[in-house]
C-alpha cells in the first residue's frame, strides 16, 4: 500500500475505534434525514428536479511535503500527552459546557455597537481612491478593514474579537456600503455574463424546517432567476468577484490583511422569506448589509467539539441549537461578524427584501492544517535519519493493544505508550516547518485574486507599457530598463519564493483569475544565484531600489532578471519606461 494510502487508512481506522469505545458507554443519537425535492409551486422545472443528496464529504488525503533530507532543529517542543483519562477528562468538559453557556456569553458575549448618531463615512468609491495614493500594499489593506468595520478598532478587534464572539455594528447610514453591489448591479451580470446555475448561482428555499435547492441546468438568465424570486427563493451568487470590479478590488486588497483567500457570496431573499437552514460556517464572515433589512440569530457553538470546526455543518433542526445569544435586525449599511462554528440565520422582514454580501476567510488556515503537512513530512525525515523510529514493534503487541484490549490493565501497553510518547517528542527535531509553510504558501497563492491595478501601477508595469499597433507598424516595442532604473514588487504579498528540495520556484499571483482554481499556481524556477536579488527585492517593499544594487554576480545578469520580473508583472518602475530609442537604418 502507498504511503498516503496507509495513512488515510490508520486515520479511518483510528476514528473508527474511538466511535466504538464510545459506543459502549453512550447510544448514538439519530439524525433526521432530508430529502430534496422540488417545491410544487415549480411545476415548469419538475422536469429538471436533480438529486440533491449533501456532497460526499472527500477523505483525508496526506499531502507530501519534499524536502532536503537534512536534520534540521526546531525551537519548542511537541509533548505529546498518550493518557487513557484524557477522553474522560473530555466527556466531563463537554457536559458542563451547555450548563456553563449561559455564563461564559455573560463573559464572552456578542458585542454590539450602536451610535445615537448615524456612524458617517466616506463612500467606498472615495476610500477606494484614496487608498490608491497608499504607497504600501499593506497599508492599503489595514485601512480599508478599518472603514469594513468602524467604528471597532482593528486591534481590539483581533485581539477580543476575532476567532472568539460575534460582533454587530449597527450605523444608521443606509449608504454606509453603498457602491460595493446592488440588485441592479445583480440584473446586470445575469443580462450580460454567461452565470451557470451551481458554479455562479443557486436558487435556494427554506419552507417548514426543510432547505432546498432549485438549480435548473445551463445558464442563469433573468426571466428564470427572477421568476423563481417572485415564487419566493433565495438568489444566492458564488463569487461576485469575477463578475463585480468593485468586489474584485476589495476582496484583492483584503487578503493582504488576512493573509488568507478573501472570499464573498451573495445574497438576495424575498420580503417575508428564509433561504437557508440554521448551520455554522468553516470561515470567519463578515456580513455586510446592503439593501433592505434582515432579521439575524447567531448561536454559541453547541459543545466544545463545534468551536472553530474544521468543516461547515449539516443544516439543523430548530430544536437542536438552543437560544440565540444575538438577536438583531441589521439594516442597509449595518454590519454582522461571526467566527466559524457560531450557528446563525437569517430569515427576511415582511415589509422588504434583503441584499447582503458575506466576505469571508481563513478557511483551513488552523495549526493543525499546518501540522497535517509537517508531521507526514518529519516522520519521513526522522525514519530516514533516526533508527529509533525504524526500529521493529514488540513482538505479540497485538495481543495487549487495539480497542479489544484498551481496558486492560496491563503493563505492556504502559511501556508501549510511553515508547509512542518518547518518539513524538524526538519528532520535532525533524520537522521541516519552513517547508510546510512555504506548502501553505503556495495554497493561498494559487487561491489569490489578481490586485487591480491603481493608475500609477498601470503606467509603470508591463500592463502600461507603450507597445501599439499605429499608422500601420509597430511602435514602442520592449522597453529599456537600465542598471539606474528603480524597481520594486508591485505588491507586498504579490510574489514569494518558495523550495521544493530540489529547486526554487517563484509563486506569484498577478496572472491569477478572477475565477477560483480555473488556472495553474502561477511560478516558475529561479536560479540558486538569483535568489538573493529576489529576497533583496521582496524585503526592500514598499522602497525602490535600483536594478545596480540586486546581489548578482554581473550587470547582465541583474538587468536579466529585472526584465523578466517586468515581463511577468511582479515588479513596477518609479517612472514609466520608455521604448529604446529607434536606430535609423542607412
């Protein structure tokens, strides 16, 4: 069996032996069932009714991580705790953790802004324009997360915030959010772009505790999408970004605050209608209010397991998610934050509908999906360089360890334990950690979107360049960079260098799509005596340096690669280039 297969096996096998122990102890609690069906009131599409069965959820699969095979130390220690009381000690927590709900959102609770004073402030258009005369990447990003969600600070955000409770900021300025997507920007893409049902849109109903999706075939036009509207569904759009400059540009310029893919759906619900069942999300969301108003519950995750899950949950019955511990009508320019595990829904007010986007991110950006990349990587290393870890298991262990024997008392399966115990120690020494992360690294390139360019990025990058078809030649080709021309990254976060163990690759994100994974990480290999001019340039952001002053061993060489950094649209110029002067010939 493969490597990977073997460790997608011991992990089933592993969960499924937890499942059986506690099985012992406590009956499984049954789970209602739904099944999709077109709503009557549809007729015209019964003939296009889909099964629409939850997705089958794909199974662990070890990502690989190469690296050189060199011992390499890390700070810290990983103590691993192999203790039988440990799934006890759980139980406990997870049956005071209801009694203690109560108090803990008393401690911990939704905190709510609201100003006796409409909160003002500057339309999106001029904070967007604004921000262009922002010389540094970053900047730009922390600025336009704090006009997302003024007036909270982003530092107390993050630091009581983020992560732990929700947040609801009520303004009183229905314009607050005007700019970034109405209904009629909506109408728009469905007239004039190719929008797919189940890739760009899904019609959605929640009627009698039961969620459905009414997605027909092929292309989502108006006369369809608006009839379903007017029968009382959601209209739900994936990813606005591909469609909508404005949200292009925000969620662009976002994600260098996160670090993290920015994403955004959203969504537009009839007056006195709700298009999704009560569940919890695997993001942080940000709710932004656009239009109309929305009546919002949010829910404390329901046991300890639930706090910042890995995936998104089913759907829930009412019955199963207890009391809202926030209970709010947002309005147009209002704003709505909750972590990932807070159960939530929405359901729309009688007298108007509802258009709001949903930014969300830090999906699958844990410690331990950093881990599931080191530890797979530092057993290979540590099994290579330590005998200890090749060494043979005991003979007949099978007799004292498995689930059959976990409630014996036996001394064997102390030692055995211990031996676990003392060799997950040892395996920090191995980790490649600056691997792993440059694997993640590589992730949220391949998952950014491109920046969109401010005026002075366009006139002084490749996309500005002068090159034209005129009076019937080609004017203006190539352009003329020389050893006094100054450079930098057009973004902070725009290109990084990234080892596979055998070579180094520049990832880089400015030939990205607009549409998610619809193209290959965009990188290519740099030479082992480049790597220095490029680390030089990325640290040197937001300054310019002179293409004189990259660490290469000759002029050629270090007008080569600033060519081929412009070529590629990483780097922009302090000026716009000129085209060489036109040689007459005789």
């Amino acid at each position: 069996m493969a490597t990977g297969g073997a460790n997608e096996h011991l992990m089933i096998l592993a969960n499924r032996q937890k499942k059986q122990k506690k099985n012992k102890k406590k009956k499984k609690k049954k789970k209602k069932t739904m099944e999709s069906k077109h709503m009557s009131a549809f007729a015209l599409y019964q003939s296009l009714q889909l099964d629409l069965s939850p997705p089958v959820k794909k199974p662990f699969q070890r990502v690989q991580v190469e690296v050189k095979k060199k011992k390499k130390k890390v700070n810290g220690s990983a103590a691993v705790n192999v203790n039988q009381s440990r799934a006890k000690r759980k139980k406990i927590r997870n049956k005071l953790l209801k009694a203690a709900n109560k108090e803990e959102s008393k401690k911990a609770g939704p905190e709510i802004t609201q100003e006796e004073e409409s909160v003002t402030g500057e339309s999106l258009d001029a904070v967007l324009t604004e921000l262009t005369k922002v010389n540094n990447s970053r900047e730009r990003a922390s600025k336009l997360f704090q006009w997302l969600i003024k007036p909270v600070p982003a530092k107390s955000f993050f630091r009581e915030t983020w992560e732990k409770k929700p947040v609801f900021v009520q303004r009183k300025n229905p314009d607050y959010y005007k700019g970034l997507f109405s209904t009629a920007e909506f109408d728009r893409i469905l007239r004039e772009e190719n929008v797919q049902y189940g890739v760009n849109l899904d019609i959605t109903s929640y009627v009698n505790g039961k969620r459905e999706t009414h997605n027909p075939p092929g292309r989502a036009l108006p006369f369809t999408v608006w009839d379903f509207y007017e029968s009382g569904c959601s209209v739900r759009l994936l990813n606005p970004q591909a469609f909508s400059s404005t949200v292009w540009n925000v969620l662009s310029i976002l994600q260098e605050q996160f670090g993290s893919m920015a994403g955004a759906n959203v969504y537009l619900t009839p007056p006195g209608t709700q298009g999704f069942a009560p569940h919890y999300d695997d993001i942080e969301a940000f709710v932004v209010q656009l239009e109309g108003k929305k009546h919002w519950r949010v829910y404390s995750p329901r046991s300890e397991d639930e706090v910042l899950p890995v995936l998104s949950s089913p759907n829930f019955d009412q019955a199963e998610i207890g009391k809202p511990i926030l209970d709010v009508v947002l309005e147009a320019g209002d704003l709505l934050f909750f972590p990932r595990g807070f159960i939530h829904q929405g359901i729309c007010l009688p007298d108007a509908h509802s258009l709001h986007i949903t930014i969300s991110s830090y999906q699958k950006n844990s410690w331990g999906d950093l881990l599931q990349k080191v530890i797979p990587a530092a057993l290979e290393v540590a099994m290579e360089e330590d005998v200890e870890f090749r060494r043979g298991l005991p003979l007949g262990y099978l007799t004292y360890m498995g689930v059959q024997n976990s409630d014996k008392e036996d001394q064997r399966r102390v030692k055995f334990l211990s031996r676990i115990e003392n060799l997950m120690k040892r395996l920090p020494n191995y980790a490649p950690v600056d691997a792993a992360v440059d694997q993640k690294a590589r992730e949220f390139f391949h998952d950014c979107l491109p920046p969109v360019l401010t005026p002075d990025e366009l006139a002084t990058s490749v996309q500005g360049a002068p090159s034209r078809w005129a009076d019937s030649e080609v004017k203006d080709v190539g352009v003329h960079i020389t050893t006094q021309t100054q450079i930098r990254m057009l973004r902070a976060g725009c290109a990084r260098l990234c080892s596979d163990g055998d070579a180094v690759h520049l990832c880089y994100t400015t030939d990205n799509s607009r549409v998610y994974h619809t193209e290959e990480l965009k990188s290519f290999e740099i030479q082992t005596e480049l790597t220095d001019a490029v680390e030089f340039l990325i640290h040197s952001y937001p300054n310019f340096v002179t293409v004189e002053s990259l660490l290469c061993d000759s002029v050629q060489e270090k007008i080569a690669l600033a060519e081929l950094l412009f070529e590629k649209g990483i780097i922009h110029t302090a000026e716009p280039l000129q085209a060489p002067p036109t040689v007459q010939s005789h």
